[in-house]
C-alpha cells in the first residue's frame, strides 16, 4: 500500500495537529457529560474508535481504490462511536473526516464526500433523537424536528466552509509546491548556463592564447634557427635576427599578458585591419623567404568582431604556412561589399591531406570564430597542391 507519512510534510503537519486537537475534545466530552441522555453509552469503544482515527491520520493513501477503502474504515469508525459508543460529540469526528477526504479526494470527491457526510449526520442525528425521545428531559420539548432541522443546516454549512477553506489551503500548498519546483529547475539551468559560459570562456581564451601566442612563437623559433645558421658565416645579420627574436619575445609575453587577463580589452587596440595584416605580410617576409601577394579593400569601420576574427584567421593562417606548408608564394585578397566580408588565403606549397588532418586546434578554433559570426570557411588542400582558405562574413549595413 503507498502511503504519505504527513509528519514528514510540513504543509500537511498542522493539519494533522489540528484533527488529533478534535479528536482530543471528542474524547474529552465524554468526561464532561452532565446530563446522561444515553444511558447505554459505551465510553470504552468511543476511546477505541478515537484512538484508531487518530493513528489512520498519520498516513495518507495514494491510489483511488486505497483511499475509497481509507475512507470507508475511517466512516465505520465514527458510525461505531456514534451509534454504538454513543459518543457526545460525534459531529466533531465527521468533521475530522472531512478534512481528510479534501486531502484525499479532488473537488468531485469532495463534493460527493460532503454530501455522504450530511446523509450520515442526518441518519445518526434522527436515530439518536428517536432513542432520547422518551426521556424526562425531553418531554416538554414540542418542536423536536425544528431543532433537528437547525443542527443539519448548520453542520451543513460547517462542512461547506471546510470545504471551501481547505479548497484555499491545497492551492496555496500547491502553489507553493510549484515555485519550489520552478525555483529548482531554474537553480539547475542557471548551473547548466554557468557551465556552458565557462567552457565558452576557456575555449575563447585557449583559442586566444593558441592564435596569439603561438603566432609570435613560430617567429620567434624561426629568427633564432636563423641567427644560429648564420652566426659564423654573417654575424651582423644572425645579431639583426637575434634583435628582431628579442623583439617578438616582448610581442609574446603581452600576449599572454593579455591572455591570461582573459582578453578584457580589445585584442586589436583599435588598431585598422589593413594595419594589422600588412604587419603580419611584413614579419612573414623578414623571417622567411616567402613572397607574399596583398590586396586588401575595406572600408574603414568594420564591425570588431568581423574585424577580430578575420585578423585571427589570417594570422592562424600564416602561422601555418611557415611552420607547415614549405611555400614560396602566399596570395591574400581581402575585400568586403554592403553584405559580405570575404578572404582568401592560398600558397603553393606542398599542402596537406584533410581527412587525416581534423583534430588540429587552429583549425578548429578558425571555425568556431566563424560558426559563431554565422558566416562559413572553406578549406581546400591536397598533398602536393598547396592550400586554399576561403572565408566569407556577413556584415550588417548598419555598421559599415
């Protein structure tokens, strides 16, 4: 049998109190008769039925058929100590019934239950009336249906305001049940939130780090194998490429500065993009011997986060074709109309096979720039063919 344990539920613990105070001033009622009008009462049972109501109420079914069966022990238990006990104040037991069937049963059920009560008030209170009517007390009393009349109407009317009273309580308990609910899943998606934005934010750190940084690291590496091939043969030009090393090692230390103060400011500077990238062609041809061709049209304020991503592709780029791609020519055109920015990155070098070459970070990280702006990159590469990279943006109207 599936049971709810009410002690357990603070909302339903003081109703609970409240039908055990009842039950107690039932009981009590039974010291204080001062007028024995039931002379075959049995007091015993009374106490008995008392206490097995008060233990049923610790416990409240779930299932319909549980609760019909619940609800029909519980109306023996008061037709027992009303008709066989006797009991002074058997109204008072009914209406710790109702209370428990508002908490069992839905309006309907409620309803049916408040009428099945008065049908057994009326029943009890007619035979109880019927057995007393031979008593001393009552033989001056001419108007016994009247009074019989008064007390349904009232218990009538008590048991419609419990009804509408316990009515409010389950929606305000309800209600609250709810709010605890929305409260938690909202606790739960804010935790999913926070751990989404954090890992957006270490991959946008890690993508800045690896754009950034290892960009002026590849330089660096060059400059100085170069300065040691030609340290004997030319130490002029090894000491020009040692400076130039020094000067790249500063640009990678506020690099990562910048990096780990989780790029806060604009990684550009507010710098122009032609500027920026034609300093990225100038480093290209001082540390390597590739020829670059540029031709970049833009207009002169775009977006920043086209104008950030497209600096990053182009650098991740050209990071690549030095450390990877053995080329000797490098083709960048740049160029931009009211709707579209557009790139093109080709080299001839000795290119790379795409289907083996699909878990590298700067590749991945050129794409998730441009999955975020909504725009698309292609990458066409094959061993011997050098490497074409397209990239197109869309640019609102508004900004340019």
């Amino acid at each position: 049998m599936t049971v709810h344990n009410r002690l357990q539920d603070p909302s339903l613990r003081f109703l609970l109190w409240l039908e055990w105070l009842l039950l107690g001033l039932s009981a009590l009622g039974e010291f204080s008769q001062r007028i024995q009008l039931f002379p075959d009462r049995a007091p015993l049972l009374s106490f008995l039925c008392i206490g097995l109501l008060g233990i049923l109420g610790r416990h409240l079914p779930s299932q319909l058929r549980q609760k019909i069966g619940y609800i029909a022990i519980n109306l023996t238990l008061v037709l027992i100590a009303s008709v066989i006990g006797q009991i002074q104040f058997f109204f008072v037991l009914c209406i710790v019934l109702m209370l428990r069937s508002c908490l069992l049963f839905e309006r309907t059920g409620r309803w049916l239950m408040i009428a099945a009560l008065i049908s057994f008030f009326i029943t009890v209170q007619t035979y109880r009336w019927q057995t007393i009517g031979n008593h001393q007390i009552l033989q001056n009393l001419k108007q016994v249906r009247p009074i019989l009349a008064g007390s349904i109407v009232l218990f009538s009317l008590t048991l419609i305001f419990l009804h509408l009273l316990m009515n409010a309580l389950l929606a305000e308990r309800h209600s609250r049940q709810q709010l605890a609910t929305a409260n938690a899943q909202l606790r739960d998606y804010a935790m999913q939130v926070e751990q989404v934005a954090t890992l957006q934010e270490r991959t946008r750190v890690a993508r800045e780090i690896h754009d950034a940084i290892g960009h002026s690291l590849t330089a660096l590496h060059l400059n100085l194998n170069a300065a040691a091939g030609l340290w004997s043969a030319e130490p002029q030009q090894a000491k020009t490429l040692l400076d130039e090393a020094t000067a790249l090692s500063q640009v990678a230390l506020k690099e990562i500065r910048t990096s780990i103060a989780a790029l806060r400011s604009d990684p550009l500077q507010g710098k122009a993009l032609t500027n920026l990238i034609q300093n990225l062609i100038t480093q290209l041809e001082q540390t390597t011997s590739i020829t670059a061709n540029v031709n970049i049209n833009l207009p002169p304020n775009l977006p920043e986060a086209q104008k950030t991503t497209t600096y990053r592709i182009t650098q991740e780029a050209i990071t690549n074709i030095i450390k990877h791609a053995e080329a000797t020519v490098v083709d960048i055109q740049l160029q931009s109309d009211r709707q579209h920015l557009q790139l093109l990155i080709q080299d001839n070098g000795q290119g790379f096979d795409q289907q083996e070459n699909t878990s590298g970070f700067g590749l991945r990280g050129m794409n998730e720039r441009i999955l975020a702006l909504g725009g698309n990159l292609t990458i066409d590469s094959t061993i011997g063919n050098g490497c074409r990279i397209q990239m197109q943006l869309p640019l609102s109207q508004a900004q340019i």
